[in-house]
C-alpha cells in the first residue's frame, strides 16, 4: 500500500511540475494578458525579449528590456486598465506567434497587438503596440 501512496506522490509531483514548465513556453499569451489586465510593467518585463519594439499612440521605439518596462510603467500609471481581453491570437505564415487584445481605460479602448518570439528556447514578446481607437 505505501509502494502505491509513493507512486501516486511521484506522478502528481510530476505531473504537476511538468505543468508548470511546460505553461511557460505554451502559454505566454495567456500569462502576458494576465500583467496587462494587472498594468503590472515590472511583471510584463518577465516576458519582454532583451530588445523590444513598443508602440504607444502611433510613436514606436526599440528599446532595451529596462527601457520598455519603464515606458509602459508610465503607460499603466497613466491609463490603469478596467478590463484586457484578447480578441484574436495565431501565428504568421513563418509559425511566428501573435496576439490581438483590447485594453480599456476609463473611456479610452486601445487596441493591443503582440508578436511573440523564440528567443533561446524561450518564447518572449518581441513587438507590443497600443493604438488607440
């Protein structure tokens, strides 16, 4: 009986950590929705690739990882989030990952649109665009 107990404390240990690894390369949209919806830059930046291109109100940038967050922290101070939802997501013709959400503020509606990137076995954002409606 404790051979049993011992298996099945091993699988769900397992299983439970495989689910976990395996979220945060599968599942960057929906994690990356969650820090949008949350205007938290600071965890947003967990997901940034090392360079990424931001576009606030139709002025894009490149900017270094440390740059981005600080860019959008201003952002969420400046418009806090009511609601984020993601309208559509896919990938390109070359299997690149993308996402199209909506960010509301107050009264304002921005349309947010993410490309996603393999960067080191790792999937990060590559390009993330507010453009408001």
């Amino acid at each position: 009986m404790s051979i049993n107990r011992s298996l099945f404390a091993l699988i769900l240990f397992f299983s439970t950590f495989s689910g976990v690894f395996g979220q945060s390369q599968s599942n960057i949209i929906e994690q990356v929705r969650e820090t949008i919806g949350a205007g938290s830059a600071k965890e947003l930046s967990k997901f940034l690739n090392q360079t990424v291109d931001v576009m606030i109100d139709e002025q894009l940038q490149s900017y270094s990882k440390a740059q981005a967050e600080f860019v959008l922290r201003d952002f969420f101070r400046n418009h806090p989030a009511n609601e984020f939802t993601i309208i559509h997501q896919g990938s390109s013709k070359g299997g690149q990952p993308f996402a199209i959400g909506l960010y509301k503020s107050g009264n304002e509606t921005y349309r947010v649109f993410m490309k996603i990137k393999a960067t080191d076995k790792q999937q990060l954002v590559h390009e993330i665009r507010f453009s408001k409606e």
